[in-house]
C-alpha cells in the first residue's frame, strides 16, 4: 500500500510536499483499527509516489473470523497530514540537505467535539443537527478509538451530503457507493434506518428519473418526426398553392387572340 501524487502536471515548478501519512485497517467487529503503516514522506516532481509492505499479513486481513473483512470487503483508513508545502523553489543546486532547511508549519485543521465524535468546524453544525433530530443513532457504536470514531463520523456526513445531490448529479454509481456506504455504517454500530428509508426514497426517485428520461428521449424522437413530415407538408401545400395560383390566372387579350 501506498501514495501518489494527484494531478502532478498542476503543480508550479519546482513543488515539494512533506507529509505524514498513516494507513490503518479498520476491524468491524471489535471496533478498533489496525495500523499497517506510518511515515513522514517528501515528494516532489522526481518523487510522485511511495510504496510499501503493511506489518498484516494478507492471510489475517482475509480472515473472516479476524474481523478486518466483512462480507467481502475491507474498510481501510488513510490519514495524510501536510506539514509543510513548497511551491516554486530553485531546486537546480540543492538536493536532500535543502529539504531540512524548511521549518516544519502544522497546516492540519484543528477538529471539535460533537457528542464524542471528533469532526471539522465546518462539519460542526451538520453534526449537531444529526445528534439533534437523532438522539439514538451512536448508541450502539461502542468503539473508543477516536480515528474509527472520527473516520466513521466523516462517513456518515459524505453519505448525507452525497444523497442532498440533486438527481443530475447523482449516478447509479453512486448510489450504489451509498449502498455499500449505509452497510459500512451500520456494521460499526450506527442506527441509520431513517438514512436507509431516505436513500431507498432516492433510489426510487432516481429510477423515475431514468424512466422519464428515456420516455422524453422517445417522445422528442416522435416529435422530431412529426416536425419533419410537417415541414415535408409544408413544402407540398406551397408548392400545390403555387400551381394552383398559376392556373386561376386569367388568360389575357393576346392569348385569345
């Protein structure tokens, strides 16, 4: 498992990122995670991506009865916190000892309590309101580890936004990502039976949607072609008009004579 840098290509010249990155495995049924890896990586444009072994085994993380694979699948949780970004820098005569010239700056987000769930303060409303309007919902999430708690908290509001998505933006995709999303969520103890109700709600509206669609695409087809035999008549009740035009026209004196 590992890193890699996204769209590289975007980046300024002579770009650096120094991160911490861990990678965690998350165990539905005792609730707690396992950590794979943990390390303080530099990339840059020589430097794009990092790989390595995990310290599971992959016989143990396959396992059913460990706990880590849950009806086929695995929850795996990657934490990257950027400690310090470079943009445009003079790389041409420095090479590794420039790296720890730079003091490092702490750009990770402070994040705030909400009902023993840690979260963003921008997600700090949303997660009161869910607290609010559902009272119940954690109690049956019995896991103290505060990065399964913070991770699944950070779940729950992306499938909450994901289904405020007007259908437009919506594809059976990712509905079924929401699916599979809901199952994850309840797995590790959330009582989110209302959350199902609105995404089956979502899925129904959505298959509406794409029935209505494909009706529209006929009737616009039918229309089309009905537009075009109108306008193949039109042509047809002008050109008979003009003939009959041309044989109502009076003959003149010269002509009878």
């Amino acid at each position: 498992m590992g890193l890699e840098v996204a769209d590289p290509e975007s980046l300024p010249s002579g770009w650096r990122r120094y991160v911490k990155l861990r990678l965690s495995v998350a165990n539905l049924y005792f609730g707690e995670v396992a950590l794979l890896n943990e390390m303080h990586l530099w990339f840059d444009q020589k430097k794009l991506s990092f790989g390595s072994s995990t310290n599971v085994p992959l016989t143990k993380l396959l396992d059913e009865k460990e706990g880590f694979q849950v009806d086929g699948e695995l929850m795996i949780v990657a934490e990257v916190e950027v400690h310090q970004v470079v943009g445009t820098y003079d790389c041409s005569e420095e090479s590794e000892e420039a790296y720890e010239s730079f003091d490092i700056l702490n750009e990770t987000q402070e994040y705030i309590d909400v009902n023993g769930f840690q979260v963003l303060p921008s997600q700090v409303e949303f997660a009161r309101c869910i607290f609010e309007r559902h009272p119940d919902i954690a109690v049956g999430f019995r896991s103290k580890n505060q990065l399964l708690r913070k991770t699944s908290m950070n779940f729950l509001l992306n499938l909450i936004e994901t289904l405020g998505q007007s259908l437009q933006d919506l594809s059976s995709e990712d509905l079924e990502d929401a699916d599979i999303a809901l199952t994850d969520l309840k797995d590790v103890g959330f009582e989110v039976k209302w959350l199902e109700s609105i995404l089956d709600d979502v899925k129904e509206k959505k298959e509406k949607e794409e029935s209505s669609l494909v009706r529209l695409r006929e009737m616009d087809d039918t229309l089309l072609k009905l537009k075009q035999k109108c306008s193949d008549l039109d042509a047809l009740v002008k050109e008979e008009k003009a003939e009959l035009s041309a044989t109502r026209t009076p003959l003149s004196y010269y002509d009878v004579v």
